[in-house]
C-alpha cells in the first residue's frame, strides 16, 4: 500500500513539473509573437489594453513588460535580422536619432526574456543617457566584449539551456513612453532604429 501511495505521489510531481514547464515556455514563446512587423521590428497593438488575450497577459506578466495602455507606451521588439536570429558571438550597431515620445530605452534581453548579467552592469541606454553625435544622432554597439561609445554587453543568459525557447540568443526591446501620434496611428511605418550586424566570430 505504502509503495503505491509513494509511485502515485511521484508519477503526481512529475506531472506537476511538467505542466508548469509546459506552461512557462507556451507563455515565454508568446512573447516572440506579437504581430505587427515594422522593418525587423515587431510590436502588439493589444498589449497593455483590455483587447489583450489571456495569453497575452500572462506573457506580459512572466516576461516583467509592466506593460501599460498603448497612448501611455508603446514597445517593440527585435530578435533577428534580414530572418537570421540574434546571436551572442556577433557583433551589433545600432544606430538612431531622438524619437517622438516622452523617454524611450533600448534593452537587451537574454534568451530567457531577462536582463544579461555582465560586469558593468549596464542593461540599457535611453535617450538621457546616450552619448550622442554633434547632429544628435547616437550609435548603440551591441557586443561581448568591451567597445568604445555606448556599448550595450551580452552574454550567456542566466537560465539552464533547457529553457531556451527559441532559436535567437537574445532580443532587444525598444520602449516608447508617452509615444506620439506615429507610434499610434501607424506603427508599422514609424520611426525606429536601424540595428544592422558588424561580424561575428
């Protein structure tokens, strides 16, 4: 009796474990479908909005987006280029200008939809804190190792490779706070930085 009762709790944990594995990854991969696609970025019109699925919400909620209404902020995100998936050993530019919104970052974010770990512990830059050219204009390098300017590093993400859910090493999410009309009305055609791939090793 007692060796039944202890198969029927594991096979009852194991099932447990799975499930919540299961769940986390179907609601981490939904952050990799928002549907609009503006260049190689994409965004959701629905997110942060009482529009917004079930599904929606909860990977808004696991992936720490604080998502809020859309005329409050709008947020796209970037996992490949030209199709080919973003990679931890290459080496990014991003280059841009002020854009119409109140504030606005870029942030990287490892495979796991966390902030990378690394050294200077510098997880993103805003337009406050970017160092820009004469004409205003900024450029982001994305990089492992150390570069000169503003240099946003990557590295390993901090979960098991297990978890991993899709086939990019990492994505970058661009956040418009207060974002202008463009943002709104047509968010597949608005100004967004150009992120373009230097080399990789």
């Amino acid at each position: 009796m007692l060796k039944n009762l202890s198969k029927l709790t594991a096979a009852a944990i194991i099932t447990i474990v799975l499930s919540a594995v299961l769940l986390a990854r179907t609601i981490g991969a939904g952050l990799n479908e928002m549907n609009l696609q503006n260049g190689d970025w994409v965004t959701s019109t629905a997110t942060g909005t009482k529009d917004a699925n079930i599904m929606l919400k909860a990977t808004v909620a696991l992936g720490g987006l604080l998502a809020s209404a859309k005329k409050d902020s709008m947020y796209y995100r970037l996992s490949t280029i030209a199709g080919e998936p973003l990679r931890l050993n290459c080496r990014y530019r991003i280059e841009g200008t002020d854009y119409d919104a109140n504030w606005w970052s870029v942030t990287a974010y490892g495979w796991d939809n966390y902030l990378i770990p690394n050294s200077p512990r510098r997880y993103s830059f805003n337009n406050e804190n970017l160092v820009r050219n004469g004409d205003g204009s900024w450029v982001i390098t994305v990089a492992e190792t150390e570069q000169p300017g503003n240099w946003l590093p990557i590295g390993p993400a901090g979960a098991p490779a297990w978890r991993k859910l899709t086939n990019h090493d990492f994505d970058l999410l661009l956040r418009l706070y207060t974002p202008g009309e463009a943002y709104l009305d047509t968010p597949l055609s608005a100004p967004l930085p150009r992120v373009t791939r230097e080399a990789c090793q």
